[in-house]
C-alpha cells in the first residue's frame, strides 16, 4: 500500500547528528580462551555489546535480505546496516545522559500520542501501524521504544533551544497577517478598480496618470474617480465589480486584493500593460479570532517555526 513506504521510512529514522568516539574492542580471553561476548563500542562507563548490535540490527536485516541479492552485494549492505546501527546506538546514548542531566522523559502516554499521529499521518489505524511494524521486523514493543526515543530527542532539542529563541510582536503580526491574506483567499470579495491603459498612453504615460489618481484619492472619493479617469468598463459602475472569489478575479487584481481589509486601498501597481488600483469594497465575514486573542496560538506556531 502507498502508506507502507511512508511508514517504513518512519520506522528507520535518520540518524542523529551528535559526534561521538566508538571504541572498537574485544573482550579479553579468560582462561581456557573462550569469548563470553563482543564490546563493539563503550560510551563513558557504558559497553555496547554485539548481541545489543545485533537485535537493533533485526528489522534492517530482514530489509537486505528481502532486497538485496547474495553475495558481494549483500555482505556489503549488512556491513552498511551494522556500521549505521551502531552509530546509532551511540547517539542514542549520549542522547540518554543528555537528557538525564536535563531531567527530561518522555511518559507512556507521549508515547501513545505520538502512536495515534503515525497513525493518522499515515491513514491508518493503531492496530494497522503496529502490524505493518512488525512485518518490518520490528516487535510492538521495539517499535514504541524506538517512538520513545525520538520524542526524547525531539524534547531534549525543544529545551536545548528555549533559550535560544525570540518572538517578538513583528514576528506576531506577520504570522497573524499571513493567516489572514490565507483565509482571504477563500473569502468571497467585491472590489472596485481603476484601469489605466499601457497601450493608450505608452507605460510611463500610464504610470503618471495612475500616479496622478492615486493622489487625488486621498481628496475625492474613489467612485468619483474611477468614474473620471478609468478607462476599464467598470467605470460607469464607479470601477465597482461583481462579488465573487479571488481566484475567479484577474491574478494581479486578486493577489492585491489580499492585503486589503474592507474599505482600503492599494498603490497603483502593473498588470500586463495597465496600470491598475484596487479598492476592497466588502468581502465574506472572518472566522479568525482578533489578534489580540489569537496571540497565544501565534506565539507556540511561530515558535515551532523558529525551532524548526
């Protein structure tokens, strides 16, 4: 199914990032010369034994043998899956002291959330996630301690940023105005133009007479106006348009339209040929709170944004 590719590509996350000194090393021979088990890798006080590398190894294993054919090729792919588990592993581990020193975990129920958000992403049910897992080789159980570890991951890096990160009243409005211009797109509009022709007046002709409109506007009413200078046959409507949906109206028109609240007016700005001004005369009520309510909401998207 299209959701399995997805869903496989969760299940073997990309690695982390941090450094780390993988000692490689075997431990000594007793006695009588037998070896009780393999330390590929120790990180502080802690040993990474080869059995430990060899069941996080399983589901990949499992993807190579499916997938690769025998010989060169395929003893080259395990040596890659071996190589890539246990860096990491030791990510992992300096992951784990990290967060112990920050006192950060990551409870059963994160772990569930987090189980139902695959879930969803992925258009699946729980059950159906945890049967396509372990398909993959991957116990229901391996699997939620795998989703434990990237939550610990995800949180850790959360607090490691906190610090770091500013939001301040610009970054509020500009987040509040794109939701808005957003929501305006799907908001049936009434505007009103004005048209100035390219091909009559040649383009810096054009720009002079829009220019010249724009001015008068700020002392005559736009209707007037329109019905004066526009050469667009809205004029004996005073440039006023039917209603309808931005994107039914001309692409130039709509996008300037977007940044408008009812009754304001735009700059003149070029349109093919024609210069052109644009004055929202009603549109379709918001269903977005005020700014002032929505500044919580703003502040943990803008937030995830900066962190991301």
């Amino acid at each position: 199914m299209a959701a399995r590719t997805t869903l496989q590509r969760f299940l073997a996350p990309a690695l982390l990032g941090a450094a780390c000194v993988a000692t490689l090393a075997s431990v000594a021979p007793r006695a009588r010369a037998t070896v009780v088990e393999r330390i590929v890798a120790t990180v502080g006080d802690r040993a990474i034994l080869l059995s430990d590398l060899k069941r996080r190894a399983e589901p990949f294993m499992l993807q190579v043998q499916q997938s690769v054919p025998g010989g060169a090729q395929r003893n080259a792919a395990i040596s890659q899956v071996y190589k890539a588990v246990l860096q990491k592993i030791v990510d992992e581990e300096l992951m784990e002291k990290a967060a112990q020193q920050a006192k950060v975990t990551i409870s059963a129920t994160e772990i569930d959330e987090a189980l139902k958000r695959v879930a969803q992403q992925n258009k699946l049910t729980v059950e159906q996630v945890v049967a396509e897992a372990e398909r993959a080789g991957m116990a229901e159980s391996k699997y939620r301690e795998e989703l434990r570890r990237q939550l610990l991951e995800a949180k850790l890096l959360n607090v490691r940023l906190q610090g770091r990160i500013r939001i301040t009243e610009e970054d509020l409005r500009a987040a509040y105005q794109k939701i808005e211009q957003e929501e305006r797109g799907q908001l049936a509009v009434r505007v009103a133009v004005i048209v100035i022709h390219g091909s009559s007046h040649g383009a810096d002709g054009a720009r002079k007479l829009a220019s010249d409109a724009a001015a008068r506007l700020g002392r005559e009413d736009f209707a007037s106006v329109a019905r004066l200078v526009s050469e667009d046959p809205s004029r004996v409507n005073g440039g006023a348009l039917n209603k309808a949906q931005p994107q039914t109206l001309p692409p130039d028109i709509a996008r300037n339209s977007l940044s408008l609240a009812v009754g304001q007016v735009s700059q003149p700005f070029r349109s093919g040929q024609d210069f052109v001004i644009v004055k929202v005369l009603e549109r379709d009520p918001s269903n977005l709170p005020d700014f002032e309510s929505a500044k919580r909401e703003l502040g943990e998207r803008v937030y995830m944004d900066k962190m991301a």
